[in-house]
C-alpha cells in the first residue's frame, strides 16, 4: 500500500486507492485531506474550487470517544488564568477515556517549551493577554492529525479558538463541535483577526529529551511512533 492515497469523489462513489497514512480527495468543491488515527477521523479541505462533474465532499470530524466533557476546558482555563501573563499548554490525552495532561514545561511571557505527551487528542495554549489566534510558527508546529485549541485575553474575558488539523491543513471548529456541555468564563472566537507579530508560540519535545530550538518543528507523539507509522512530511 502507497503512503499516501489519491481519490476522485464521482456521482457513483469514489474511485482510486487508498494510502496507508491519509489520502487526497478531489470533490466537485475542491481538494481535500482526510486521515483517521484510533481516536480520530478528519476530513478537512486543502483547496476550494469547483470540479464538473464530480460530487461534493464535507467537512468531517470524528471523536471515537464522543465530545470531550466540559470540565476538560475548566481545568484548561483555570491552568491558564494561574499565570496570565505567560503562554502554558495543556492537553486532553486518550487511554480508554479522555484524561487532562499537564506536562513539564518552561513557560514564558511569550512561549512555552513542553513535554509531548501520548495519544493527544487535543493540544491548548494560551497566549497570555495577546489576542486568541493562531501564530506562523504555531502552523509550522500543529502539523499532527488532531484539535487544536488557544486561549487569549487572560487579562479581560478570555477568548477561545480551535481548530482540527489534518497533517498541516486546517479547519476551524466551534465549540460545540469539540465539547459538550456549556462555555463558562470565555467566550468563543468570532472576528477575524490577524497575527501581526510571531512572537507568540509553543515549542513541543519529546520526553527525556533537551529543551527544542524555537525554530524546530513538532515531534510527532511517540505514541503515534510506537506502532512505526510516521506520516511523510
């Protein structure tokens, strides 16, 4: 099996061959890229055009374990508001059930360096009182098949994005897409902003490892290694 798979979404069903490690999908509306992991399923678009003749694909996001329970992002938003002048991460990790992650790290006014934990399924950051948006070297980052979450504004209401990220391609998400239950002391993003300085972003390493120069890239999560799978870049 190729790493990579090609298909073409006809009227009567899709046509080519799948890859091992996530596959393109060209729709009468664009490109796009899905992939699947044991805790997630993602369809996002890469390109939006129009195809005659072909049929339409959709956006898609899927959590074997159904909607990540509220109090995940209480306790998110509690870490964050403990040091609201500094960027922390945080993360919800799966082992049969969703479980709140806070790694080792060296948090600072304007990045953090931590630990990558083991089946992540979700990655959050705050920015500190800098607004909530996703940064260059965040994009150059959040490059693994999961959600992504940042919060900002701790020093007035904070204000919280997400997002699904299918190996460097994006969709943003609104909350109840990704949790269930209600948002308590933050609101959701909304306009569109622009992030003007790339002063703001997180540095991941792998455990037992040194501390990553900011420039680095993600490491994949060692978990998704174990199993020898390591998507093309």
């Amino acid at each position: 099996m190729e790493m990579v798979g090609y298909l073409v979404n006809h009227p009567d069903g899709l046509s080519g061959k799948r890859g091992l490690y996530y596959n393109y999908i060209l729709a009468s509306n664009g490109l796009f890229i899905e992939a699947e992991s044991p805790v997630i399923a993602a369809r996002v678009p890469v390109k939006e055009c129009k195809v005659r003749g072909l049929a339409p694909m959709e956006t898609k996001v899927t959590l074997t374990y159904g909607s990540i329970p509220q109090r995940f992002f209480d306790l998110a938003l509690d870490t964050f508001l403990a040091e609201p002048d500094k960027e922390r991460y945080v993360a919800v990790t799966v082992a049969a059930g969703y479980h709140f992650y806070v790694p080792v790290q060296d948090a600072g006014g304007a990045k953090v360096v931590y630990e990558v934990g083991d089946a992540v399924v979700l990655d959050i950051h705050s920015h500190g009182p800098m607004w909530a948006g996703f940064s260059t070297t965040d994009n150059e980052d959040e490059t693994g098949l999961k959600l992504y979450g940042v919060v900002g504004r701790l020093n007035a209401t904070p204000v919280v994005k997400l997002r699904v990220g299918v190996y460097g391609y994006f969709k943003p998400l609104a909350w109840k897409d990704v949790f269930d239950g209600s948002l308590a002391g933050a609101v959701e993003y909304e306009s569109e902003e622009v992030m003007t300085e790339d002063g703001l972003h997180c540095i991941p390493r792998p455990h037992d490892a040194g501390f990553q120069h900011p420039g680095r890239r993600m490491w994949w999560d060692r978990w998704f290694r174990s199993g020898g799978l390591v998507p093309p870049a």
